[in-house]
C-alpha cells in the first residue's frame, strides 16, 4: 500500500478521516492524497464564471490543508480538486489503483434513503476495486491492537486476507478470526473445525491468532450480531470482505456490509474479491 486516498467535502466528520488518513499514513509510510469532487449537476443554479471561481478557492484551500498536513505529520501529502459529471461515489472510485486504499469519514445512515438503499460509503465500496477503511464521525486515531476478520464459510477469504498484510506489518495487532454461522449444527461446526485448520495452515507462524465463531441465534441481523461482538470484545478495527457477485450461502454479498456501514462505531475495513 503506497498511497491513501482521502475524499473531503470540509465537513466535521471529513475533517477528522483527514487527520486519521495522515496519522495511518505516517505509521505505514504512505503517500496521502486528498481529493475532493465537484459535481457538476451541483452547481447548475450557478453561472459557469462562478463556478470556476468557486473550483480554485476550493483547489487553494485543500492545497493550504494538504501543506499543512504535510509539516505537521512529515508526510507527502497531496491535494486534487475535479469536476465531475459522475455521481460522488464513481468519482472517488476513479482515483483508486491497485497499491492504494481510500480512508474516508462516515456518519452511518442520514435518513429513510440511506437506510433502505445504502449509504454513500457503502456505494463507494461497491464501485471501487481496493479496500476501503471507513471512519465514523468522532472515531479518533489510534493504535491497531486488535483486529476482527469476519469471515464465513467461502474459502476466498483467504486472498483477501492478504490485502490487510500491510496493517500487519505496521502493527502486529492481535487478530481475531470471527467465523460468522448461519446455525451452530454439527455440520456447521465440522465446515469451521475444517477452515479454521486451512487458514492455520495457510497463515504458518503468524503469532496472536485466535478463533471464534457466531451464528444468528437472535432476533438480530448479522450486522447487528457483528457489530455486537466488536464492540463487546474491544476491538480496534473490523476487516470483512465485500463480494462483487453474491450467491446462495455467501453471507458478504452486500447485505451485511451495507448493515455495518450504517451502525459500526469503529473504524471498517472492506476488503474485495
């Protein structure tokens, strides 16, 4: 991971995903780029004159920030500002590549829409290829030391495990493999026994690995059940795996992605096959 990707729009909540982004980029000794999109249908009511205008105010202060955030961290830190036709979420997708990640803020589901259809970060995952790290509003930075891979009974998860090797390397965090169930049969159990020795086998030597495994023995939704476990065991991040095409039995289709974008408390990290 070479570069992180920061969209802002000026707000409170893009604000505090800037310093996280600059903070996570001084730990993992990243290049960090912010980038704000102006859509072009937002500015109809306006003549173009203003509108350009408007296009290099907004370039100046996010080059000031970028300046700023670059003394204060000791980073490269970059600033671009575009104008786009697309909607939001293609826009900050365009910018991604292979060796980077986009950290962006979030404040869960704003209203009925957003509830029913999926927030803008969780289209920004649809639409991208590498991993997204969403930061809700009023998360601070701080040390990765326990991490949560939720998982379920697909074995792709390994190859995109290996897309946080990175955090890894950086901060050795305890991590935890939370295997995600849909009943606590004999069967089931028998398919977590026999994964859980194939990523054993897989991972080798790597020290501060567990195991645990929950199924949906409540009245709640898998996000909800997730998010439970995260938020009673401590965890510094949630690492899950978005599946660009869904099928009969995969549980991170988009479902349970799209239900944790809207209530995780934590900093999420959507990971892609």
């Amino acid at each position: 991971m070479k570069k992180i990707i920061c969209p802002t729009d000026f707000t409170s909540t893009a604000n505090n995903a800037v310093e996280y982004a600059a903070k996570l980029a001084q730990k993992m000794g990243a290049e960090l780029e912010l980038f704000h999109a102006q859509l072009i249908y937002a500015t109809d009511t306006v003549s173009p004159v203003i509108a350009s205008q408007n296009m290099l105010k907004l370039s100046e202060t996010l080059k000031r920030t970028a300046t700023e955030v670059s003394k204060t961290f000791n980073i490269i830190c970059n600033s671009s500002v575009e104008s786009s036709d697309e909607e939001l979420e293609q826009a900050i997708s365009d910018q991604s590549s292979e060796d980077t990640i986009i950290v962006m803020g979030t404040n869960g589901a704003d209203d009925v829409f957003e509830f029913i259809f999926g927030t803008n970060s969780y289209h920004v995952i649809k639409k991208t290829k590498c991993p997204v790290l969403l930061i809700p509003e009023g998360v601070q930075y701080k040390e990765i030391k326990k991490m949560v891979f939720a998982w379920d009974y697909t074995k792709n998860n390994k190859l995109s495990f290996l897309q946080v090797k990175d955090f890894i390397s950086a901060f050795s965090p305890e991590i935890v493999f939370l295997h995600v169930g849909q009943s606590n049969s004999t069967a089931h159990i028998d398919v977590f026994e026999t994964l859980k020795s194939e990523m054993m086998s897989y991972l080798g030597d790597l020290e501060k690995v567990s195991f645990a495994r929950i199924y949906l023995d409540t009245p709640e939704t898998y996000s909800e059940r997730i998010d439970n476990y995260i938020e009673n065991s401590n965890s510094d991040l949630l690492a899950v795996t978005f599946y660009e095409r869904g099928f009969f039995g995969n549980l991170f289709h988009g479902g349970i992605v799209k239900g944790l974008t809207e209530i995780a408390g934590y900093p999420l990290l959507a990971l892609h096959m």
